[in-house]
C-alpha cells in the first residue's frame, strides 16, 4: 500500500471512529435551581399599570414589546406567535402555542414570559428580538415579582 493510500485509509478509519463514536449534545452549565418563585421585595406591591405595561409599551428598539403590540407599526411577533401585550387580559391570554403558560400567577419559573425575557431562555431567541437592550434586571424582577404576587390587573 503506498503512503497515500495509507493516510486515506488511516483517515477514513478515523472518520468512522468520530461517525461511530456517540456525540454529546453541547449543553451550557445546568441551571436548575436558579429560578425561585419568591418575591424579592415583600413590602412592595408591583402594579401591572404602573410597573408592568410599560414595559411592554417602550417602542422597538428600546427593549420593549412593540412587535407583540397591535398599536405598533410592526406586529411581527402577533402574526407569529398570536401574542399581544396590548391590554392585561391579551397577556394572561397568551399565544397560540402559550396559552395559560405566557403568565402562570403565583409562579414565575413556569411563566414563558420570564423565561422568554430571561438571558437563557429554555427554546428560542430571547425577547425582544430586536434586543439588546434586554430587560434590565431590576426590570426583569419586577416582572418576576409581579407573577409572583398573582399577576393582579391592579
């Protein structure tokens, strides 16, 4: 065998050893645990008027929800995802695949809304598309907080 068929035999070889061998998915680090359904500011009461809808109402561009807004000139994220943030009740809603998952009062981990806003959320990109910016995290805790104080329309 001369030295070339040689080397394309060794590296077919090594080849089926890589096909052959189980690859492992690259994963980043676990996160479990880092969620925690707690409030972080007892004493203050998040109010989704004054707290929690301008958040979603800042224009794009400027971390906010305006492709899930029907008052927006861009209503990507509505015909995409069916989700509109334009009123409390479109929120609690959710989209079409979301539904009583978008916002779970009581329970901001199971939210898709917190972990969708979040710097790793489980499936997709993060929102909003058009991010950074991103939430900031006192922001991101607020919305944290508000679910975990049952998500009022208050």
């Amino acid at each position: 065998m001369n030295s070339g068929a040689r080397v394309l035999c060794c590296g077919l070889w090594l080849l089926a050893g890589c096909v052959l061998e189980p690859l492992e998915p690259d994963l980043g680090p676990l996160r479990a645990g880092l969620c925690e359904a707690e409030d972080s500011d007892r004493d203050r009461d998040v109010s989704y008027e004054q707290d929690i809808a301008p958040l979603f109402k800042r224009p794009f561009g400027k971390a906010g929800c305006s492709c899930h807004q029907p008052s927006s000139p861009v209503t990507v994220g509505i015909t995409a995802s069916g989700l509109s943030v334009g009123s409390y009740a479109d929120l609690i809603r959710g989209g079409n695949d979301s539904h009583d998952t978008n916002v779970v009062p009581g329970d901001p981990c199971a939210s898709l809304l917190v972990q969708k806003t979040s710097n790793a959320p489980p499936s997709g990109a993060r929102m909003p598309s058009d991010g950074p910016p991103y939430m900031s995290p006192s922001e991101h805790q607020l919305l944290h907080d508000w679910i975990v104080e049952g998500a009022h329309d208050n």
